[in-house]
C-alpha cells in the first residue's frame, strides 16, 4: 500500500488533513467582524496541505422601480463596491494565502443564488459566519444545508 492510498489513521494525520492533501475544495462566506475572519481562517486551514480555497461575498440588489422615480442604480452600485471591499480585506486578513485563493463577488439578479453556484462549482465544504441570535447561527447556512451536497459549518 503506497503512502497516498493509505487510510488517514495508518500514517499518523487526521481526517481533514487527509481530505486536504487529496484536494478539498472550500469556499468561505465572507462578511465583516470577527466570525468572518474565523471563517477565512478555517478554510485556510482546511485547505493547506493543498486544497483549493474560495471566498465569496454577496452583493444584494434592489429590484427596479415599477413606477416612476428615482431607480435603484445608485444604490446598487453602491453595494457592489461594498462587496468589493469586503474581498479586498478577506484578501488582506488572508496575507500569503491569498496568493492561491480565489475571490468571486455574487451580484443578485446577474449571478446565481449562493447555494446554485456552490453546487454547481463542487464544493466539498461551505464555511459560513455566524450570525448572533439568529437560530442555526446562519440563515444562508439552512438554505446551503437543503440545496448542496457539501458539508456546510457555521464558524465563529
């Protein structure tokens, strides 16, 4: 039995180191605060022995106006340069990690819903940050539990 098909416990490494050296693709959900860095951290952790990390972040969209009157675009620009931001420091807090990290902002109404596009991309593991007082510590955590196949955790 060579060393790569050997059983995770035969050659003294966990499970997750494992699952990493044979490729885990991850994607973080980040957002702001502390639980979203503890997100990035986990994914990179889960990914270092080799895996392939994702960060996403969302940019809700208004609906446009059906009657007259001032229309959504100023705010939804706005939103979407929020969502950059936010990559931005997912990459900053990342430091060397980032170098083989993949950064991808989903935009409402242009780009799938978070659980269509982590199914379609194959992920194996859905990071998300945990939201205080909300039950299950995520709402986009529930609806990625009902939609992929990947094991998803809420951190933080």
């Amino acid at each position: 039995m060579s060393l790569a098909s050997a059983p995770a416990f035969a050659v003294g490494i966990d499970a997750d180191t494992a699952r990493s050296r044979s490729g885990l693709r991850v994607l973080v959900m980040y957002e702001r605060g502390s639980n979203g860095a503890a997100a990035l951290a986990e994914g990179v952790k889960q990914t270092a022995a080799g895996g392939e990390l994702t960060v996403v972040t969302l940019a809700p969209q208004a609906a446009p106006s059906r009657c007259c009157g001032p229309g959504p675009g100023f705010y939804n620009c706005a939103v979407r340069d929020e969502a950059t931001q936010e990559l931005q420091e997912a990459h900053a807090i990342l430091g060397p990690a980032s170098a083989r990290t993949t950064f991808k902002a989903l935009i409402e109404r242009r780009d799938p819903p978070l659980a269509r596009w982590a199914h379609e991309q194959g992920f194996q593991l859905v990071l998300v940050p945990s939201h205080r007082l909300t039950p299950g510590g995520n709402r986009a955590a529930r609806k990625l539990r009902r939609s992929v196949t990947a094991e998803v955790r809420v951190v933080g």
